[in-house]
C-alpha cells in the first residue's frame, strides 16, 4: 500500500506540471494572401474563439506566403492550416493534411460554401461573344498560381480547345484583382478572368457599371447568383496538419461548426462561420486535367465526349418531382378538411348568444320604461313603440346568421337612419392613423349628400374629450369644445365610439344635411349605444377568427414544406446509396486501369464520364433538396405547455366525435424552451393524430390519452404522449421511423419520419417505449437552450 | 522495446457497415483495388456480434439503417471502449448530425456520394492512425508483464529511483545497503528490459493507472 501511494504521489508530480498546469501551444499556418497585417486581423479573432472554446490550448496565428506554407508543413511545424481550396488540395496530397470544416463565406449580404471565376470582355467588344472566340487575343489574370485568378479560367479554356499560354497573349497583374477588370473596360486587355463576386462587388461599390461588361461562357446557378463562367469550387478549408491528435481535431471541428454567424470571429473572417467540409474531389480534379499541382506527372488525357447513357437519373428525378407535386396536392386537400374547425362555430355561437342577452336586457329595460311613461306621454309612447320596432329588427338583423358582416353593417345602419331619421349613416375605423370608412349608408333625398369627412374628425374629437356619445339636433349656434362652427357640414349629428379588445377603435355616425325635426331622447343614444357596442363585439370576433385562421393556415403550410422536405431526403437517400456505388465502381475502375497500365485511353474517358454523370445526378438531389429546405427555423423563448395545448385544442372536434379524454400532467420546475414553436406544435400535432387513431384502432375501453411534459436527469424536457391503444409489434417498431412506412390505410408514412426530422435539428431525440402503465408512449426530448 | 514490426498493414480490416447491398459491396471492391482487406455487415447488431477488442483496423459506418442506427452504434462501441477509428458516412449530411457523430469521437465525417480519392485517404489515414494506437497498447501490455515480475523490494527501488533519489538516499529510506540497492536496481532494469533511468521512467507512466 505504501508503495502504491508512493508511486501516486510521484506520478501525479512528474504529469502534472508538464501536461495540466501549462497551456500548450497550438499554430495556424495561415495563407497571407494580402499581406501579414490583413491576414492576422482577419483570423486573430478566430484563433482567440477557439483558445476559449478549447481551454487547455492556446492558439496562434503564423501568416505565410505560399512557399512559406509550403516549407512550414513540410518541417510539421504547424498543427492547423488555413488556406485556399487549390493550395489545400496540393497540401493534402504532398503532407496528409486533412480538412476540418468549409468555410461560408459572407458575400453581399448572403453566404456561400462555393466559389468560380468569370471570364468577361467589354459589352461592345463584337468579335468575342464565346469561350472558343479567344483565340488570338490578349487575356489578363491573377497569376500562374492563383486558383481563382487563373486556374479556373485555364480549365473552362481548355475544355474550350484553347491552350491560353499558346493561343493567346497571356499576361497576370497580380491583386488587386480590381485592376484587372479596370484594364478590361479600359481597352487595355481584350479578356480579363476573376474570382466571382467581384464585378458585383465593383458594381454595388459603384467603381463600374455592369452592362458594360459582357461574360463569355456564363454558366447558370439556383444556389449561385454571381456571374460566372467556371464551375464551382469549395470555398477554404480549415485543416490538421498530418500529426495533430484526433481528439483536438475532433473539438476544433465541433467548436468551428458552432461559431456562430454574427460572432467577432466570423465577421472579421468576412464570414458566417463554418460548415461541414465539402468534396474537395473537383479540385483534385482540376489539378488533374490542367497537368499542375499533385498531378504534374500526368499523360496528356483527351476530353471530348459526353457520355449520354445517364439521362436516365434526371428523368427519374423529374418523375419525382411530379410525385411530389401530387402528394403535395393530396395533402393540402387533407388539410382545408381538417381547417374547417368547430371552433369558429363554437366562437360565433357564444359571440352571437352574448350579444341576444345584450338586446334581451336592453329589450327588457326599454319596455320597463315604456310602460312608466305610456301613462304620462302619448307622444313619447309612440316614439318608443317605434324603438321597440327597431329593436326587433336590430335583433333581426345581428342575429341572422346567413348574412354577412357587410351586410349586417348596411342594414344596421339603414334601420338606425329610418330611427333617427338621419340622411346618412356611416362606420368609420378610426384605429390606424387615417379615418377608414367601413360602411356607408345614404337615404336618397333632393339635397346633396352630407360631406362627412371632416364632420367625422371633429365628433371623433369630442367624443375623445366628453368620453360620452355625441346628439345635437341642431348645429346651427351650437360649438363643440374648441371647434369651429359646423353647421356648414350638416343640419344634424348623431354619433358614439365603439370599443375592440376595450380600445375605441372607430365610431357610428348619423347625420342630416338639415336641422332634425325632434330632440334626441336618451332612447335614442341607447340605441346608438347598443348598436356600437354590437358593432365593437362583432369586429372582435372576427379579428380572433381571422387569428385563428391564420395560425392552422401557417401550420399547414409548415406541414407542407415538412412532408416535401421529409420525402425529398427520403429519396435523396434512397438514390445516394447507387449513386455511391456507381462512384465506387468508377474510381476503383480508374484506378485498376492505371496501376494494369492498360493505355486505352477510350475506355479510361468513358468511365470518367460514367463519375462526373453519377456525380451530376448527385448535384441535383442535392439542389433539390436545398431549394426545398431553404425554409428557415425561426426560434422563440416559449412554455412547452402552451405550446401542447394549442395542439390539443386543433384536435378538439376528433377527441370530442370519438369521446376520448386527454389528461396533461406537467412536473414542477419545468423551463421555457427555445425552438420553432410551430415545428413544435406540428409534432405534437403529428403524435396526438397517431394516439387518436391507435385507441380507435384499439379495443380498450375507456380511451384514453395522457400527455407528461417533465425534465429529464440530462436537464432536457421531455414530452411523452402515451395511449390506451394496443402495443405495437417488434415488426413495425423497426420501421416506424422510415419515411413512406405506414400502418394506415389512408397514411402517407411520413409524420413520425417528419417528427423526428424536427425534433433531431433541435438536437433532441425521439423514441417508441412502453410506459409504467404498459400504454404504448411516444417520448420526445429537447434541449432547453 | 520496438514493436513497429509486430504489426503490418495486412492484418487490419475496414469494417464497412451499410444496409445497403450495392453501397455496401462497392465499397468493399473499391478497397480491395488499393489492396486494403475488409469485411462488410448489413447492421450494427450484425457487427456488434462481430466485434472484440482484438480487432485491428478502422469501421465505416452509414448513419440512417434500421434498428441502431450509426450514431448508436458509435455510442455502443464507446461503452466497449473500442479503440478502432470509426469514419461515418452519411446520405443527407447536416450540421447537428455532424456535431452528435464528432462528438461521439467520430474519426471523420464523409457526406455520400463521396469521392474516391477522399475516401481512400481518409481509410489510410485512419488505419495508420489505428497502428499507432495498437502499437501504444502493446507497449502497455509489454510493460505490464515486465513489472509484474519484480519482487516487492525491487518495485520499492524502482519507484524511489524514478522519483528521482540517488542510490544512496534509497539505500537510507529503506535501510539497507547502497550497494544492495545497486544490486536490486539491475535487476529491475533487466527485468524490465529498460535501457535507461529515462526509459524505466516512461515504462511507469505508462502504467500508472495499473500500480
């Protein structure tokens, strides 16, 4: 024992001073292609980033020129190199260096992960109007070496049947590759060739004008909007030198892929952080048709045919599409179904009975005073048999319920004229800034029609500072507060404020062009009050309608965009998996030729074809899918509960016409999350309909679904939706993830594959159990920040 | 102590796990044309079964098959502390899956359809890693055995002379003579084949958890 505790103690003294106590230092070789200064104020902040990501390291920058780079990853003294696509390609073939992450670079306002090079000439230039038209003219790049100053360029030449170091008058400027393009415009060069992006940026700059330029051999991209005459290439890459230990690569990759966009360290980089590392495979290729590089050894190769045997991927392609065009419209049918919720009806009924009590009690009051003053007044009992009248048909017409808003607008405001005995009734919003005239409602008479605009600004004016309803009989020697006479605009006036969610939101307004043959009784700005308090209820109502509506309308479409994007990696997998072959197929074919040394130099071009059509029909998949999940998440701080709840509520009519009950327990302590709520919603959605369908499916009784919404030890929360169904067999359990693998009938097989599509990109999990109860539960997690 | 030569490239095995037949057979004749062995399985229970700590090589495994799906596999193999290098492949690659695999120690990270020339060097590159690593297991074993043949007393002098005492002050800690402390730290060096202080200290570092 003693010894043990003896070599302990000596152990711990010869590690610990030399392994944790001391940061080691780790260095970025990275290439200074504008200078030292340029290149450590643009990448110092990444290498701070990461010494605080990565604690136990510090990390430094060392600016290179290219020979520089070159001398220093042969002597490993570096551990991680930056550098540009076609420098990193000749690295990693000389030295082993492997790329971590791709960059995305942040040009005018959006990111891209690729790059290419224009090849452009002056508009009125009108002997050059093609690649193959260069021949014999003068051409100006970056230099030899740059990639996408010359290397680019050089390829599409070349496929062009134009050898530029024979056939033209090559010259190279060096950078600022700006002047290049003023040599061009200037007549100093026939051609010139730069990196994409550029001219646009000249452009916005305002240095030039595009139309003057005219880009020869344009080629067209869905993902790349700059002009550009070469294929596209990978932007830099992040490497490890051959010697640095896996397990610090490995952090390094993790703490790039989290940089965030807007962060010091990828603002200052002119970026929007890093991505996963793309195929470098097409620069290799490059290297290896232009003979430079790692394959300056090369035989001259021919490059003239296009093998045409692969048209059949893209036609197979298409045919998917119009699948998925199909299915696209299958389900928004499904959905106008689903939308046609009871509870508009519900929210109508309840709106339309409050405001018959409203009438009722009002009615009731009204006769109560009908009858105290019938005994007194015969003339004003015949005015209120007339309101009663008008009551009626007020009632009549609010609680009708095959008209419509507008209509009952038009005929509320028709029946308050003939009471009133008003010209004109109008319902003016007044919420926003300007006066918004809902309905206008005139009686026709000899004289002209009341101008109301300026009538409505000044009783909205008074109501606001008497806070009580407006009747004056006659304007003439009458002043409201602080206004100038009005008797100009009209005889008469009758007006009141209504209220939405207890704002004044707009007003009534009735008014003659001639004084009103009677006083206004409090009858009768009752009854203007009962109808502007209708009125107020009545566009609530149709505001939370129009929000309700709105928010099933958003989930569908979401659900939309899921289930495209869902079947679009569904197929891009299923057709990955013989695209990779082919490849394999391919590069093991080339690669047996060359070592056999077989010199047939037919063969060896078909089966390069066979890979560049494999990997052509890769790129669409590819592009299909991006152009599909383009959609972005949108995060919110929110209560999951909420959020369960909403989805509960959506189902409503189901659970109620199959009398099933749902019960949502929620443990103590649970936080907000942050994620996509409506994502969110759209599973739980997604789980609920699989629980309403396996109780139906099922044979106990009675139904039942419970919802738990708990933390996990991990600090996760956690959703559980569990049924009364039947278990489900080992069979299904093993494809209930698949896309397009159904149990139903009427099912597509995609909301579970959907589901767990959201809750992975939240970095959470999803999986089938059975619970404490032996009920079949569906639980998902999701990280809390 | 050298053991480069105990191991050679022939005797490591890429383990390709793939449901997929064609993906899975094509892969497997792509090596065989660089003359790298290899051995496929439809699934992760299928190689599971397969796999013992013995395995020298590197796994290449497709993140979407039914039942374990690769990153499961992943954590599998990390409980059964699998010290090959594991290179995930994958149809639809996007960044949260990419971090989850890095983060489970993921060798590397290939987005299919992938090409030749960067799979191949990825492959190699992970099988000499592999080497290495076989090679520092080794080492551990060897010296292992080596220190569980000294006696008690000659465990005592080895671990006051690594501590860095002369002779001297070991013979007055132990109370015995310099010169049979001598005698027992020549036995040490023999048994343990070391051919320095510097060596017989690395022997100990190396087994530091063991003592």
């Amino acid at each position: 024992m003693v010894i043990h505790a003896l070599l302990l103690c000596l152990v711990a003294g010869l590690v610990l001073p030399r392994f944790a106590l001391a940061q080691a230092d780790m260095s970025i070789g990275v290439l200074a292609f504008r200078g030292k200064q340029d290149a450590i104020e643009r990448w110092l902040p990444t290498a701070r980033y990461l010494s605080e990501r990565i604690t136990d390291y510090r990390f430094e920058i060392v600016p290179l020129t290219l020979e520089g780079m070159l001398d220093q990853v042969e002597q490993n003294r570096l551990d991680f190199i930056l550098t540009n696509t076609g420098n990193y390609v000749v690295l990693e073939n000389a030295f082993g260096i492997s790329r971590l992450a791709t960059l995305k670079v942040r040009h005018l306002g959006a990111e891209f992960t690729q790059f290419g090079a224009v090849i452009f000439t002056r508009q009125d230039n009108t002997e050059l109007n093609a690649l193959a038209d260069v021949a014999g003219h003068s051409m100006l790049a970056v230099s030899e070496e740059a990639f996408g100053g010359f290397q680019m360029a050089w390829r599409e030449l070349l496929d062009a049947g134009i050898d530029p170091f024979e056939d033209l008058r090559l010259k190279f400027g060096g950078f600022p590759q700006d002047d290049i393009v003023h040599a061009v415009l200037a007549g100093e060069v026939d051609v010139g060739t730069v990196r994409s992006g550029t001219l646009e940026r000249m452009a916005a700059d305002g240095l030039i004008e595009l139309d003057r330029i005219k880009v020869l051999g344009a080629r067209q991209s869905d993902v790349f909007p700059f002009l550009h005459s070469t294929r596209l290439y990978p932007e830099w890459p992040f490497a490890k030198a051959r010697g640095t230990p896996e397990k610090l690569a490995q952090r390094v990759a993790v703490a790039l892929l989290e940089l965030e966009p807007d962060s010091e360290a990828a603002l200052r980089a002119y970026s929007a952080g890093w991505t996963i590392p793309l195929d470098y495979g097409p620069v290799h290729e490059l290297f290896r048709e232009l003979e430079i590089g790692p394959y300056a050894y090369l035989g001259k190769p021919s490059l003239t045919s296009v093998w045409r045997e692969y048209k059949g991927w893209i036609i197979f392609s298409l045919a998917m599409m119009l699948l998925l065009v199909a299915l696209l419209i299958l389900i928004s049918r499904a959905n106008r179904r689903i939308s046609q919720s009871e509870l508009k009806y519900r929210a109508e009924a309840n709106q339309r009975r409050l405001a018959q009590e409203l009438l009722a009690r009002h009615k009731e009051e009204l006769e109560e005073r009908v009858a105290e003053r019938t005994a007194e007044l015969a003339d004003v009992n015949a005015s209120l048999r007339r309101s009663e009248a008008t009551l009626r048909a007020i009632h009549d017409i609010t609680s009708n319920a095959e008209l419509r808003f507008e209509d009952k607008l038009a005929g509320l405001l028709r029946e308050g004229c003939r009471f009133f005995e008003m010209e004109t009734g109008l319902v003016v919003n007044t919420g926003g800034d300007n006066a918004d005239t809902l309905a206008r409602v005139d009686i026709e008479t000899e004289r002209a029609p009341v101008d109301c605009h300026r009538l409505v600004q000044s009783v909205r004016e008074q109501i606001g500072i008497s806070q009580a309803p407006v009747a004056v009989s006659d304007l003439r020697g009458h002043s409201f507060q602080g206004q100038e006479d009005l008797c100009g605009l009209a005889g008469s006036v009758l007006a009141a404020d209504y209220l939405v969610d207890d704002e004044a939101a707009g007003i009534i307004l009735f008014a003659s062009s001639s004084a009103s043959p009677r006083e206004f009784s409090d009858v009768d700005i009752d009854i203007l009050q009962l109808m502007a308090q209708w009125l107020g209820g009545e566009i609530e109502r149709t505001e939370i309608n129009r929000r309700a509506q709105a928010h099933q309308a958003q989930l569908a479409h979401v659900s939309r965009l899921n289930t495209m994007g869902e079947m679009a990696t569904g197929i891009a997998h299923e057709l990955n998996q013989p695209l990779t072959a082919i490849l394999n197929y391919s590069g093991g074919s080339l690669r047996l030729l060359q070592k056999r040394g077989n010199g047939d130099s037919e063969l060896h071009q078909a089966i390069v074809s066979i890979g560049n059509d494999a990997r052509r029909a890769a790129d669409i998949i590819k592009g299909l899918r991006e152009f599909i999940q383009r959609g972005e998440h949108r995060r919110e701080r929110f209560v999951l509960e909420d959020c369960i709840e909403s989805a509960v509520e959506l189902l409503r009519p189901r659970l109620l016409q199959h009398d099933i009950e749902v019960d949502i327990r929620r443990a103590e302590a649970v936080p907000e999350i942050v994620a996509d709520r409506v994502q969110i919603e759209q599973v739980a959605v997604n789980l609920l309909i699989n629980a309403i369908d396996a109780v139906c499916a099922g044979s106990q009784s009675p139904k039942k679904i419970e919802i738990g919404i708990t933390r996990t030890d991990a600090g996760e929360v956690a959703v559980s939706v569990s049924d009364s169904g039947d278990l489900l067999s080992q069979s299904v359990i093993e494809r209930l993830f698949d896309p397009f693998y159904t149990t139903k009938s009427d099912g597509m097989g995609m909301g579970l594959s959907i589901s767990r599509s959201i809750v992975e990109s939240h970095g959470g999990t999803i999986e089938y159990l059975v619970n404490e109860a032996q009920h079949p539960t569906f639980r998902f997690t999701l990280p809390v920040t | 102590m050298s053991v480069t030569d105990q191991l050679t490239e022939d005797e490591q095995t890429v383990f390709v796990v793939d449901d997929d037949l064609s993906a899975r057979e094509s892969l497997c004749w792509l090596l065989s044309t660089e003359d790298i062995a290899s051995r496929a399985f439809d699934s992760a229970e299928s190689f599971l079964a397969h796999w013992n700590p013995d395995l020298s090589g590197c796994v290449t495994v497709d993140v979407r098959m039914p039942g374990k799906s690769g990153l499961q596999l992943q954590e599998e193999l990390n409980t059964r502390h699998n010290l090959m290098p594991v290179i995930v492949l994958t149809g639809h690659a996007d960044v949260p899956v990419a971090i989850r695999a890095m983060k489970l120690g993921a060798y590397d990270f290939l987005e299919k359809p992938y090409s030749d020339d960067e799979l191949l060097a990825c492959v190699k590159n992970a099988l000499a890693l592999g080497r290495e690593i076989d090679h520092a297991e080794i080492a551990k074993s060897q010296a292992a055995r080596a220190l569980e043949n000294l006696t008690e007393r000659e465990r005592e002098v080895m671990c006051l002379v690594v501590e860095g005492n002369t002779n001297k002050a070991v013979g007055a800690r132990l109370g015995i003579s310099e010169k049979t402390v001598e005698i027992h730290r020549a036995r040490v060096m023999e048994k343990t084949a070391a051919r320095s202080l510097s060596e017989l200290v690395r022997i100990c570092l190396i087994l530091k958890d063991k003592i």
